[in-house]
C-alpha cells in the first residue's frame, strides 16, 4: 500500500472476505503496517516468516452472512476438523466473548496467546449451541505435514 506521498505504508498479508467490514460480500486485502513490518523484515526474508511463537490457527474460513459468522470452509485434518467444526456452523463467540465479525474472531483468538493455545469456540449448528475446544497449531506446521503425505 502506497501513500499519498508515494511511500511505502503498508504490504498486503490476508485475503478477506469483508474487507468493508459491514458485512456485504466485498473482497480484499489485510494490510500489515510497514512500521510493525520493519522489525521483522530481516527474518522474514530470511526465512519468510518471523521468528518466535506463531499466531494460533484453526484452520477454518468463515464470512459473514446475513448478519452471522458462517464457517465456510475447514481444512481437513486441521484443528478445527478435529474438534468436530463443520462448514455451515455459526461462529457466535470465543471464551466468553461474543463475536459478530471476522475481525472480532481473529481478535480474540489471537487475545488468548500464541499458536498451541486452547481456543474455547460456542458454535451452533441447526438449532443447536455447544461449547468446542480447538488446539491450535501454527498454520505452517498444517501446511508442511500437507505437503509430505
């Protein structure tokens, strides 16, 4: 993202859904700040990521329809999977926060501590709310045992 006075604010990191965040169907990118992005640069070019503990990952997508976080998407095997969350399930909060947006998800997920944590998810599906447990895991380390089978 370039600023008006042509300087470098900010690089792209996440497709979103709702990028107005209103809840229309409006797709765009997650911008990192270049001032958070300056510290770990030297890591993320060396690697392609930043050193120490990863954000915690669930390995689900969700958007927001009609006025509810749907679970769109969950990547097989993933945390999410294993803790019994399907597709069409409503995301309605974390611990004991309420959440109505994408945001608010990733907020309070990435609130409770770094990849590995416990993440308390109260979900419905049809007519009926329970409380799941998700271990999260890093979403990199997903992707390399992915890639071996």
């Amino acid at each position: 993202m370039i600023g008006r006075d042509l300087k470098l604010v900010g690089v792209g990191s996440l497709m979103v859904r709702d990028a107005t965040g209103n809840g229309e169907s409006t797709s765009g990118n997650m911008f990192v700040p270049i001032d958070i992005l300056k510290p770990i640069l030297a890591d993320m070019v060396a690697g392609g990521r930043r050193k120490g503990a990863g954000r915690p990952w669930l390995g689900m997508s969700t958007e927001l329809l009609h006025g509810m976080l749907v679970v769109t998407r969950v990547s097989p095997e993933g945390p999410a999977a294993t803790a019994g969350v399907e597709a069409g399930d409503v995301v309605m909060g974390v611990s004991s926060a309420d959440v109505h947006t994408q945001a608010e998800l990733y907020r309070q997920v990435w609130g409770l501590g770094d990849a590995g944590v416990k993440v308390p998810l109260r979900v419905r599906r049809g007519t009926a709310v329970r409380d799941v447990l998700v271990n999260s895991i890093e979403r990199s380390a997903y992707f390399r045992h992915s890639v071996r089978q």
